[in-house]
C-alpha cells in the first residue's frame, strides 16, 4: 500500500550498497522543554541521534533522563522545542499533525510496557485494527492478522481475548498488532518490563527475529541490562543528554531458530 522508505529485504550497511539513504531517524540538537520558569524541565537536552535502516537499538539510562520522551518524540506523538528531526529524510516540525499522524500508521509500530490492547476484543480484531484505521478490507485485514499472530506463535489464539492470555502472549498480540503494517520502524518503551524474566527472553528473541529476518529496524527502551544484550547498539541518557553511544560486538545469534514464520 505505501512504498517502503528503504529496502528492508537487506541489512543496513550491505556491501556494495551505492550512495547511502537518508538515516531512518536523524536528531540534530533535538531539545525538548516542559512546563515554564521554575517548573521548566528540560527532557532532552540537544540530542544528536542517527538510526540506519535495520538497526536494533537499546536505549537506557536512568529513570527522568529522557528515555521516552525521546521514543516519543521519535514516534512523532510529541513534537521537539528546538532542534530538527529528519525521518527518512523527511523533516518532521514541517509536517502537519494529519501528516504526523500518516507517517506514524504507515512507517511506525509501536509496543508499549502496558500492552495497549482493547480488553474485550479478540487477539485478532486488536491485531487487526491499525489495518483498520489504513482503510484495508475485512478479507485482506484478517488474512494479515492471521499471518502476524502467525509470526509471534500465536497461532490457535486468534480468538482469546487479553484476559484469556497470559502477559507474554498478551505483549505478543501487541507485537503483531505492531508488524501486521509491516512498519520501517518499531518503538518499544519497555516491552519486558511486566514480564518475568524467561517470559522477557522469549520476547527480545521474537524482537531480534523480526530484526533479523524482517529488516524491521528496533529502537527499544529498557532498563534492563540483559536485555539491551539483544540489541546491536546502546544509547544510554543522563539528564536529557546522550553520554554512551556504542556498538556491541555482533556475537548474539537470534534464539532458537524456526520460531518465525516468514
Ligand atoms: N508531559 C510532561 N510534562 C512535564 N514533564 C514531563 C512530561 N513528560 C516527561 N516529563 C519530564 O521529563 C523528564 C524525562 O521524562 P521521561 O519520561 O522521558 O523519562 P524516562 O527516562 O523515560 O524515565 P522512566 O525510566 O522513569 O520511564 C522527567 O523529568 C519527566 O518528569
Ligand atoms: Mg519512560
């Protein structure tokens, strides 16, 4: 339906690529203020930030330093005080809110902590519903969601509600409600962080498998250092500001294997 921003069937960085896209996300002195005067706080604090098609990324730091704000801001849901936000070329602050609101449902998914699912909905109407909003029709909305469900392992749930599943399940709904629009990007604001710690592991490796085998590109807020393991990159934040920007070594195998269908 929409043209993908770039070839995610590669990795980022591909040998021989020619002349490189436009970065997915590119910050130049990104600052955001809340509130005024004495209650003025200032949640980032001019962030250069870059994220390449295909990468996964961790973000971290300690609790007010700007993690979300800055998922957020990525996300388009909150607009910066200063600064420039190019997506994919694209800068952000001259969009229009209905623009903002396109390229949210066209290129971006989101996965939240809370999972975010309609209660008394079933596993596949809430995966289906961002197909709703792009106007899909019910047959092709439904073949898709079943193929995402599908691709988390949720295959005979399509019919449970949230309350008849467990946490992890549940957060898988909410990653396939977040793939079925096959998004360039996704963002992930602590997505393990209700989930015991086997539950969490199964879904970093669901995370990395989309990463891996999809393109999807990742950028992931957690608070946990194990699973920031699973990315291919750390940002951490302090007070608004980025002061750890490193590559990991690449000696993560995504889990298992055949878990994904693809
Ligand atoms: N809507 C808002 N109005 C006023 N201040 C805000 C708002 N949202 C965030 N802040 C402030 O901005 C700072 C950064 O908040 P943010 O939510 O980005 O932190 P975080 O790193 O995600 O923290 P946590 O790990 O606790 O989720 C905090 O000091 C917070 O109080
Ligand atoms: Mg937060």
């Amino acid at each position: 339906m929409s043209p993908p921003i770039a070839d995610r069937t590669e990795r980022p960085r591909a040998e021989g690529e020619g002349a490189a896209p436009p970065a997915l996300v590119a910050f130049r002195g990104i600052t955001k203020i809340y509130g005024t005067g004495m209650a003025e706080v200032r949640a980032l604090d001019g962030v250069d930030l870059t994220i390449g098609a295909g990468e996964f990324v961790a973000i971290m730091g300690p609790s007010g330093s700007g993690k979300s704000t800055c998922l957020n801001m990525i996300g388009c849901l909150d607009t910066s005080t200063s600064g420039s936000y190019r997506f994919a070329g694209v800068e952000v602050g001259t969009l229009s809110r209905n623009q903002r609101a396109l390229l949210r449902r066209h290129y971006l998914g989101f996965v939240f902590q809370g999972y975010n699912l309609l209660k008394r909905t079933s596993a596949l109407e809430n995966v289906e519903m961002p197909l709703v909003y792009r106007r899909v029709p019910g047959r092709e909305r439904r073949r898709r969601a079943h193929e995402a469900l599908a691709a988390v392992g949720l295959q005979g749930r399509e019919h449970h509600t949230p309350a008849e599943l467990s946490g992890g399940q549940q957060q898988r709904v909410a990653v396939a409600r977040a793939i079925v629009t096959a998004p360039a990007l996704l963002l992930a604001d602590e997505p393990t962080g209700n989930l015991d710690s086997t539950t969490s592991r199964e879904i970093m490796d669901l995370l990395t498998e989309l990463n891996v085998e999809r393109g999807i590109t990742i950028a992931m807020v957690t608070h946990e250092e194990e699973m920031a393991t699973y990315a291919r990159r750390i940002v951490r934040f302090l007070d608004g500001r980025i002061v750890v920007d490193r590559e990991r070594p690449a000696d993560r195998v995504p889990g298992g294997g055949g878990g994904l269908a693809v």
